[in-house]
C-alpha cells in the first residue's frame, strides 16, 4: 500500500517500550496512523520524565513499536517543579528545532502541549516550511504550576514568559485537539477560532483493560464484605486527597468494611502517609502498578474517587477513561464546569464540593449504603468508557482531521 504521507509527532513524556509509567496517548495516535498508512516518526526525550532518569537505550527494547523513535537528549532535572526543569525544556527547544531544521520533509506535524517553549520552537520551524501543524493541548501551563506557587503579583511575573509561548504556540496551529472542551478552547483564548478544534478524551483501549482485569483478578485480594474506595494517579498538590484520608477514616468509625486504596506516587506521599496515620485511616498506599495491574484494582474497587483542590486547572485527566471502563461509581470532586456537568448528565456519579472533609464523608457514606445506586452508576460508567472514551473509536476523530490536513 502506498504511503499516504510522513508525520512526525512530539510527546516529551511519553511510555514506550515496556516502561511502566508516562504517557500512552500519543503512542496509541502513532500506532494508530501507522496502521492507516502513514510513515510515522515519533520524536521524544532521551529523560523518562516519569522516572526522572535517563533512558538507557540498550536495556529497554523500543523496536516493538510500528513507527520509528527519534530520541533527543534532553538535561536531566529532579521534580516536575524546579529550575532545572526550566533550563531542561528550554535545551530541548532548541535541538527539537535543530532536528526539524536537519529533516522537515514532513507532510503533518503533531505536537504535544507542554512544554510551552518546545511546542513554540516546533511551530515556528513547520510555518517556516509550509508544513501543517497540529497543537494537542494535554495540560494548561502555567496555570497547573499555580496550584503550587500562586503569590500576587509575583506569580504574574514569573510565569508571563509560560503564557507568551503558548499565545505564540497557538497562533501558528493549523488545527488545535484538546483531551477536553475547557482544554481545546484555550487555544481560542487568544486568536479567532479560524481553524479546526477537535476534542478528543485521553481514553483508553477498553479491550486492554479488561484484557489486565482478567489476568490480574487473582493478585487482588479482596474480602467479600469489605467496600473499597479508589484513587489512581499522580500524588501531588493538585490532587485533595488528604481530604479524602480524613473523610474515610471518619466514615470507618461506624464503616469499618470501607478501605480505602491508593494506586499512584508522588511527592506528598509521606504528607499522606502523616496525614493518615494522625487521621488513623484505614488505607493502602500501592504505589506504582502497571496499568494491567491497576485496572484490575479498580475493577475490584466500589467507588472511585476523582479528587482534586478547588483551584485545580485539570478538566478530564486521564485516568477517567479507566475510571468508566471498571464500571464502577465515581466520586467527583473537580469543580471543572464540562467534567461536573457530565457526571451528572451521564448518570455515573456524584459532584462533591471540593476541600470539604464532612461532605465528602456524606457522600461516600450515602454510596456506601445504596448499593443499588452505585450498580446503576456503574453501568452508566461502562457505557460512557465504550462509546465516548474507547481509543479505538474516539482517535478515528485525529486521524479523520490530519487526513483533511494532508490532503489539502
């Protein structure tokens, strides 16, 4: 079959191989377009993000994958916030440019959103050489990194140069996809909305975890009258769960059956781990698992808990898609306008006011009890997963918009 074209995309924090943590969204996309027919060269970092070292190239097979990896060495930096990071990024700018300036004989360009600066330098070589230039808006910066440094005035200093490379970023797209409505409208904050927007979910391959359930149902362990309420993803600043310690082990006081489970790291994990033993919470810290892993852990689970701060920027993270493919209630306490709407709309949970540990505890408490509500959310869970979040259908929607592109 004859190519229908060369694309290269660009994820700075993407897994690959049979790496265990960091972002499958863009792998899935290359795959995806390989199989449609077209030559695919997927550009990343030489630093794992998610693991905060250096990829050794020979220890970890890469030749799995459809497309080719072009891998660029990037500095390596200790946490996601810090100066290091900064001055990492800002390398890595530069040499993505040097790269697409040695090779631009690309028919579409696809890139991820963070970084700011890496995006803008990507933009900037595509619009030199006439090459169709697609922004997928992951994440806001800086507006995320304000959830951890937000000082008047001083803040609007410090981050102005993030919110000139995304104005910049966004004026040179030819077609904007965002992993939420909130997401893709930010690229028509500061331009007209004269060119494409798609919105597409992070999702994931339903198939793929049912396909983890049911290799993994015999490593979970679960007694048949407990209740277990689960949050997987990142532990961070962004995400209330120290809200969600103490009101769980308020609710066990009269609930002692009610455990709660956390699958994920980060760097407030030994806040938490404080914060549960003074709370005296019933709570498992798992750490890291692969995904496989995971689904099946939420797939055991009774409630699944959606929690971040009130000012949190995120709209639909990513671990939803795995939240509604386990079929089970969710707990929301995003005070996201799309996401707080569609709990609601679609039937599979419950909105809670963000930073309330009593109203939490009053929610949890009234699932807990309606077994019948929390079987009829979850039905409404798997059937949101299958139609609106499953890759396999959703992402025909990017490869439908770069084929346009192409063409034209």
């Amino acid at each position: 079959m004859a190519s229908k074209g060369r694309i290269a995309i660009f994820s700075i924090d993407a897994k690959l191989g049979r790496e265990v943590k960091g972002a499958t969204r863009y792998v899935y996309l290359a795959e995806l377009l390989q199989q449609s027919g077209y030559e695919v060269d997927f550009i990343t970092s030489r630093f794992q993000h998610w693991e905060k070292r250096q990829r050794d190239l020979d220890a970890f097979d890469y030749s799995a994958h459809s497309f080719k990896i072009q891998f660029i060495e990037e500095p390596s930096y200790p946490k996601n916030m810090c100066p290091q990071r900064i001055w990492a990024h800002h390398v890595m700018a530069g040499r993505v440019a040097e790269y697409f300036e040695c090779d631009h004989a690309y028919d579409l360009i696809y890139s991820q959103i963070p970084p700011n600066d890496i995006t803008l330098a990507i933009g900037r070589v595509a619009k030199k050489y006439n090459i169709p230039f697609v922004i997928d808006v992951n994440d806001l910066w800086p507006e995320a990194f304000r959830i951890a440094l937000d000082v008047p005035v001083l803040s609007d200093i410090a981050f102005s140069p993030f919110y000139r490379q995304a104005k910049a970023a966004y004026d040179l797209a030819d077609a904007i996809v965002g992993t939420s409505d909130e997401y893709a409208s930010r690229g028509f904050k500061d331009r007209a909305q004269d060119i494409p927007k798609v919105v597409v979910y992070v999702g994931n391959d339903v198939d793929a975890f049912d396909a983890g359930v049911a290799a993994n149902a015999g490593e979970v362990h679960k007694a048949d009258d407990e209740v277990w309420v689960a949050y997987a993803g990142t532990l961070s600043a962004c995400y209330d769960l120290g809200t969600l310690i103490r009101a769980v082990a308020l609710l066990q006081v009269d609930y002692p059956h009610v455990k709660l489970k956390l699958l994920g790291d980060g760097v407030v994990r030994g806040e938490l781990e404080a914060v549960a033993k003074q709370a005296g919470c019933d709570v498992e810290f798992l750490g890291y698992v692969p995904h496989d892993v995971m689904a099946a852990y939420l797939a055991a689970s009774d409630i699944l808990v959606n929690s971040l701060v009130g000012n949190a920027p995120q709209s639909i993270p990513t671990k939803i898609g795995d939240y509604l493919a386990a079929g089970k209630a969710m707990l929301n306490t995003s005070l996201s306008p799309e996401f707080s709407s569609k709990v609601v709309a679609d039937g599979f949970g419950v909105n809670v006011q963000p930073e309330s540990v009593d109203e939490l505890r009053d929610a949890l408490q009234a699932l807990v009890a309606d077994e019948e509500s929390r079987a009829a959310m979850g039905e409404a869970a798997r059937a949101v997963a299958e139609e609106q979040f499953d890759r396999k259908r959703s992402y025909q929607a990017i490869v439908s918009l770069i084929d346009n592109l192409v063409q034209r």
